[in-house]
C-alpha cells in the first residue's frame, strides 16, 4: 500500500486499541483523549503533506512501485542524501523542531538496520533476513514506530544480572518453536501507544557483557500486543488554546514506561535474541547511528532557527536590537546556527558509499555536532529567557484580551515598539512556551539527553577521537625548532 495520509493514520490508532494508561487509567480512544488528541492531529499533519508535497516527501517504491515515504528511501547517492534530509526539515518546521520523535527518526533507523541486515545474520541467517523484511514492510506499510534503549535506573552501579531484583529489567524468559517471551520494563518510548509498533533495541551508550545476555534482544513488536502496557507521564498538554500555549497544545509528545507482561514476539519480528556482542555493536556497525544523527543535526538546525526567529522577533517588539549586549546574544545563537549548518553540509558532502552500497554521511561530523548541540542549546534558551526578561511572566491569557472590560487594557497595557499589545503577548507566549512552561522544560532536559548522558558520551567520544595527527603536528614542529643541547658541567667548575 502507498504512503498513509493523516486520517489512515488516525484510524490506525484508533482501531489498534493500544494498552495505555495515563493517571492511572486505561486511555479508550487515544484520537479523543485530551493528553493525546492534539498531538495525534499534529501527527496526521506530517501524513498529510507527504501527499501536499509528493515531489519532496514520496518516491517510487523500489519492490512494489507504490508512492512510500522519502524518510525511508536508501540514499545511493550524495543527491539522495539531501532529498531525505530536506524531507525530515519539511517534516521539522511544521513544530519547529520541537517534535523529536517524528516518524522520520526511526525510519531512519530501520532503513539502516534492513540495509545492514549481515550484521544480525551472525548468530542465525534468519536475523539478518527478518531485518532486511523488517524494513520493506514498515516502508510499504508507512509504519510508525516508538522505541525504547534503556532498562530501568535501579542501581547504576551495577550491571542487570546483579540487580537486587534482576527481574526489573527487559529479559529473556522464554524461546519456543515459534517465538520468545519477554518480561519485564523498558524506559522511555516517546510517543509510547500513539504509533503503529514499537521498536526494542540496546542502548546506544551502555554496553553489555555475556552475563547480561538475556537482557540483550532487539525485537518489533505491535502496540496492542497482549501483554504490552505503557503508563505515560503526566502530560503537558493542559487543555489550553493554542494562543495560550501554542507549542504544548500541539506537539507534547508524551513519554511513557513500557511494561512487558510476558509478551510473546515471534520469530520473525526477532533482530537479537541473548547476544550482547551483537546488540554492542548494532548501532555502529549498521551505521544506524549515522542516519539517526543526520535525521537530528538536520532536525537541530530547523530548531535553532525557529529559536533564533523568535529571539529576533523578540528584540525587534520591544526595541532592544540596537544594544550591544543584545545583539552579541543574538549573535551567539547565529554563531551556533551556524556552525549545525556547517556541520550538516559537511557530513553530507563528504558522504561515502558503505560496504553495503548506501550513501552514509560523515561520521565526524555529525558525531561532532551531535555532542557539541546538547551543550549549547540550554545557552540557546538561557539567552531567550535573558532577553523576555520579565516580559515572559507579564503574559496575560487570551481570555483577557477576550474580555470586554480588560481587553482594551491590557491591548494597551502591554503594546510595545511595533506591536499591538495583543500581538505582542501573543509573541511572548511562544517564548515563554519554549523556555519557561513545563513543555519548554521538557525540550531542554530532552535536547541535553537526546543521545544519553553529555559526559559519558564526551568521553566515549574523547576515547575514539583520533587524536595522533594533532600530537605529532605538534611533536614534528618541536623538532624543528633549533637549539643547543646542554653542555655537561666540568669537573673543575663543580
């Protein structure tokens, strides 16, 4: 079947009947729900302008001939390179950026990991032919995933076989003719039960021994699949208008707990079952991290646009833009915008074809930005937050301005250099959204997080760093450097 539209992917959902649960109940109708129904239209959205715009957003499947999803195409060449990406930026501008998990992140994934299929065909071929049909599938099918990397933080110090309770975490219970059975909980599926599937795979940073085995599985499953539950945060969608919060009225994405409650998984939705030399080295070897990444830094440069917009819409509102300590402030954002772009044209023009013949971006370069963007966008929403001052809590509700006696106060109340007072608050509401309300608190502990922890992923990258030319750069040029060696002292002058 071709690409879905919006309302296929609505009904989809609906008619799943996914295990969710938020507040302490079982969710009935995610489409009409308060936490998940803008967020679910906000997704229908993406369906929607694969169709708005086939030219960017479609291409003829390679299997079927059916018009799929440019976010699952395997680049074979520098041009498809930017074709995907300038598919995930359409995608990205309709939030922002500040919808992470949009479809395009994990079909990244599963393009990388159907055309890298080998690698799992090492502890049975079986493996390798489920990924590579994994893939075909979820193209021509237009599947949406979740997925979750990470076991539970019981004790940090120590591994999942010498957890008090080794249970906690996702295991092996069973293998039988047909299939595995798996128990146990998973941290933490963004847009947990509003998708068609879930994908189970390692983390990309904590590795794991022989001892550890059956907590090592990559997997697929259904949403609905008896056994599955997810129990979702609290949400930050308040039921407010989109005036009032115009960002977490559409794009709170939630996260959720999801619990494996014996969940049988047949054979042929299995990747990796108990080998953790195979699931350490997934992500690498696959070049899934790659394609993720390329999927992110493009994401993160429509990010940092949309919040260097508002930071300029800003200073323009109020008159600040001629002050020297504001526009260097600005400056720094455009400095870091910058340097994404930089990295991204970098990254795609160095691209190479791999050993499995798809195009793969330059590593370096988006390793580099991947590490360098979660420590600089909590400065991104630092200097918003400088700049809105006390602007950010002086934000009357649009019921205010609704109201006939308060309306024309406040419309004139809070004006401001260009704007109408309405027009103005209306600015500083989707300023104070991305920085200030539960929502923007979320993006930024999300953004810093995005890969795992900024330090551990530091040193992981300090460690692979190929650090050898810049020593010997600079051990050559002291060898050039003319000197006399020291005379030894006589002995009539001691």
């Amino acid at each position: 079947m071709p690409a879905k539209t919006g309302a296929e992917y609505k009904e989809r959902i609906r008619k799943a009947k996914n295990n969710i649960y938020i507040d302490g109940e079982r969710v009935e109708d995610p489409c009409t729900h308060p936490s998940f129904k803008n967020v679910i239209h906000s997704m229908a959205n993406l369906y929607d302008l694969q169709y708005e715009q086939p030219e960017k957003m479609l291409y003829t499947s390679p299997t079927t001939g059916n018009k799929v999803g440019m976010t699952f195409l395997r680049p074979e060449t520098i041009e498809d390179l930017v074709k995907r990406r300038e598919a995930i930026q359409i995608w990205s501008r309709t939030s922002g950026g500040m919808l992470g998990r949009s479809p395009d992140y994990l079909n990244s994934e599963v393009m990388a990991m159907g055309c890298a299929s080998d690698l799992f065909g090492e502890d049975d071929p079986m493996f390798a032919e489920n990924a590579k049909n994994y893939y075909e599938y979820a193209r021509e099918n237009d599947i949406s995933l979740t997925h979750t990397l990470i076991h539970p933080q019981v004790n940090r110090e120590k591994a999942q076989h010498e957890q008090k309770d080794a249970n906690v975490s996702l295991h092996l219970v069973e293998k039988n003719a047909d299939g595995i059975i798996v128990e146990g909980a998973r941290l933490l599926a963004t847009q947990g039960g509003i998708t068609d599937e879930i994908l189970v795979f390692p983390s990309t940073v904590k590795k794991a021994g022989e001892l550890d085995d059956i907590y090592s599985l990559a997997f697929v499953v259904p949403n609905n699949t008896p056994g599955l539950k997810y129990i979702s945060r609290e949400s930050f969608d308040y039921g407010k208008s989109e005036w009032d919060h115009p960002m977490s009225s559409r794009f709170e994405e939630g996260d959720a707990i999801v619990y494996f409650d014996n969940v049988f998984v047949p054979w042929e939705k299995v990747f990796v079952c108990g080998n953790s030399s195979i699931c350490n080295r997934t992500f690498l070897e696959t070049n899934a991290v790659v394609h993720m990444s390329h999927q992110v830094v493009a994401k993160n440069v429509v990010k940092t646009e949309f919040m260097l917009g508002i930071i300029l819409n800003l200073m323009e509102s109020i008159g600040i833009d001629k002050f020297q300590h504001v526009q260097d402030k600005a400056t720094e954002v455009m400095l870091i915008l910058e340097t994404m772009k930089s990295h991204l044209y970098r990254a795609e023009q160095n691209a190479k074809l791999d050993k499995w013949g798809t195009m793969t971006p330059d590593f370096e370069a988006l390793n580099a930005a991947r590490n360098w963007y979660p420590r600089v966008y909590p400065r991104v929403v630092e200097i918003l937050r400088i700049l809105g001052a006390s602007g950010l809590m002086g934000i009357p509700s649009e019921a205010d301005f609704s109201d006939e006696e308060l309306g024309p106060i406040v419309n004139k109340a809070l004006q401001s250099k260009n704007l109408e007072g309405h027009d103005r608050v209306k600015l500083f509401r989707l300023a104070w959204d991305v920085t200030m309300s539960a929502f923007g608190s979320r993006q930024l502990h999300y953004e810093y997080y995005f890969f795992g922890d900024p330090i551990k992923m530091g040193m992981t990258y300090y460690e692979q760093y190929d650090k050898e030319p810049s020593k010997k750069y600079v051990q050559d040029f002291l060898n050039q450097v003319k000197s006399k060696k020291p005379t030894k002292p006589s002995i009539s002058s001691l």
